[in-house]
C-alpha cells in the first residue's frame, strides 16, 4: 500500500489552530517512532522511560529522539514535555539538523527531579530543514532512568496560508524499511518489503473496523480541501 495526504486550497480560517508536529508524543502507540541511542527504552503506563547507563559520560552519549521534523526559518516554536527522573539529573533539550554537523536551532538545559514537572520553551529557527530531530541529551549523571510523557512541538497556524500545504502523512511510502508510525489493532500484523506495506489480517472479526491498518497525529482544519491518494490490493 502507497498512501498520500495532501491539503490543497485551503481557506484562511482552516489554520487558526497550533499544529503538531510531534508523532506519538503521548506515547499511547507505544515508542516509535521514538528512537534511543546508548540507552534503552520502555513504555509503561502512557510515559516512556529511558534507562541511562553510567558508562554515558557526556549529555551526547546517551539519547532519546525523534527525527523528521520540519522546521521553517522564521517561524516561532513551543516545545513542551513533561518529565521526570529517578534521581536529580541535569539534560538538554535540543532541536537540530539530524545529521553533521548537528547544527542545533535550540538547546537549553532541562533539571529534573523526582517528581513529574511540565516544561515549556519557545523559539525562532534560524533555518529551514524538513527533516529536523528534537533530542534529549541524557548522559552526564550516572546511572539513572528518565522518564517522559506529552512531548509535543508546536508552530501557530496562519492566517495567510498557501494555496498547497503539501504532504501530511509520514512515511506513505514506506520507504524507510519499517511501518512505523503506522500501526494495526491486534487482529493484524504489519510488515514492510520492497517498499510496500503488507498487513496480515488474522482474525478479520464481524465489522469493518475489527481489522485497523491506521496514522495518528494527522492535522485537519474545517474548511480545507484534502486529497488521500492510495494503492492498494488483497
């Protein structure tokens, strides 16, 4: 299956509403497409935790991430996570370029504690980058776990918008290898080859919705125009 979104034409009143562009930050799907780097990850109860080893001895050796972010230059931001740690621990939130030299359009230094705080930051990109990472840096304090939950990054809607927004799907080609962040209910399993994905349907249930191949976080405003463009066969 090949799958598209596109919002075309858009009127000025359909993007009044901040838009998301955090994938799972919740974490109710489970991790992806959350990666970790020199640490391992769970998710239990809606929040995920990292388990950070003492061997991780700079902020950069011990990551939690998420790549694919666009970014435009110019435009205002609002990271906001909540977070928490086993024991007192000093990490960085970043936004940057996902690949060398690792250009950061913003960082800043995050205290966590033993009891769930909410954090709020707000920036200008200096760039514009279609697939940029929001990371949190980890290492640098011992062997801890840290632990979060409602991670969103959001830019405000416009007033002015073009008359294409573009693509709102992510991964339709499935051109990275995996399914993620697509996901299935338990009567279907999900596996990606030669570009395509294939969904197992193993118990096919008595109503249309007993069997789900779907995409959360996908922002609709009343009043746009869209187009969902599939290939699709059995």
């Amino acid at each position: 299956i090949w799958t598209f979104l596109t919002a075309m034409a858009l009127s000025s009143a359909a993007f009044a509403a901040d838009v998301e562009l955090i994938v799972n930050g919740d974490f109710s799907a489970g991790q992806a497409p959350w990666w970790t780097a020199g640490a391992t990850a769970t998710v239990s109860a809606g929040a995920l935790t990292a388990d950070v080893p003492g061997s991780a001895a700079n902020p950069w050796e011990a990551i939690l991430g998420q790549s694919g972010i666009p970014l435009s230059s110019g435009a205002s931001y609002t990271l906001r996570f909540d977070a928490w740690a086993s024991a007192p621990a000093s990490v960085k939130a970043v936004v940057q370029l996902a690949v060398d030299p690792y250009t950061a359009y913003f960082t800043t230094d995050v205290a966590l504690t033993t009891s769930p705080q909410s954090f709020s930051y707000t920036f200008t990109s200096g760039a514009s980058d279609p697939a940029a990472a929001v990371q949190f840096l980890l290492g640098a304090n011992g062997a801890y776990q840290a632990s979060f939950d409602n991670v969103s990054l959001t830019r405000p809607g416009t007033s002015a918008p073009p008359a294409r927004i573009g693509e709102l799907l992510r991964n339709g080609t499935f051109s990275s290898g995996d399914a993620a962040p697509w996901w299935a209910t338990s009567s279907a399993t999900l596996a990606v080859a030669n570009g395509r994905l294939e969904a197992t349907v193993t118990s096919g249930g008595s109503n249309p919705w007993d069997a789900i191949v779907g995409q959360n976080d996908i922002p609709v405003f009343a009043g746009a125009s869209y187009t969902l463009t599939l290939k699709a066969w059995a």
